[in-house]
C-alpha cells in the first residue's frame, strides 16, 4: 500500500500510476491520517457477458405482474395520503 499526503499526491500521482495499474493501492492522507483510499479498477471484461446464467435458479411469481397498491405507489412518488 502507497501512503500519499495530499500535496504529495497533487504534485507526483502520475509517478504512482504504474503501481496502481499493477493493483496496488494509494492511501491518501491529510496531514497524515487516512481519509482515503485510490483503488485500481477491474479489468475489463473481453466478452460479453452470457444470458441466462440464472435460468433455472428462481421463479417470478404471477403476483409480480399485477398492479401494485395505489398507496404504495404513491409512497414512491412522495406523495402523503
């Protein structure tokens, strides 16, 4: 783990680039107390993902499909009854 103070950071993150590309991660200080953390994001996936991966797993029930309560529906639109 990289541990940066701020002005460190704003002044050199491009040198710290390559290790965080390689997975490491930067723990970003205020005046040497964590307040953050820069992680590496994932890799990008190659290929799509597949359809279909939970066919089998569960069931919708019919009642999924029906209208659902007016006060419920209101209560998503913020509205009091």
């Amino acid at each position: 783990m990289i541990r940066l103070n701020i002005h460190e950071a704003k002044t050199h993150l491009s040198r710290y680039l390559g290790r965080l590309a390689r997975g490491e991660t930067i723990l970003l200080c205020k005046r040497n107390i964590p307040i953050a953390e820069i992680r590496p994001l994932p890799a990008h996936r190659k290929a799509k993902r597949p359809l279909g991966l939970a066919k089998g797993k569960f069931k919708v029930p019919p009642e999924f499909f029906e209208p659902l309560p007016p006060d419920l529906v209101d209560a998503f639109q913020g509205k009091d009854r």
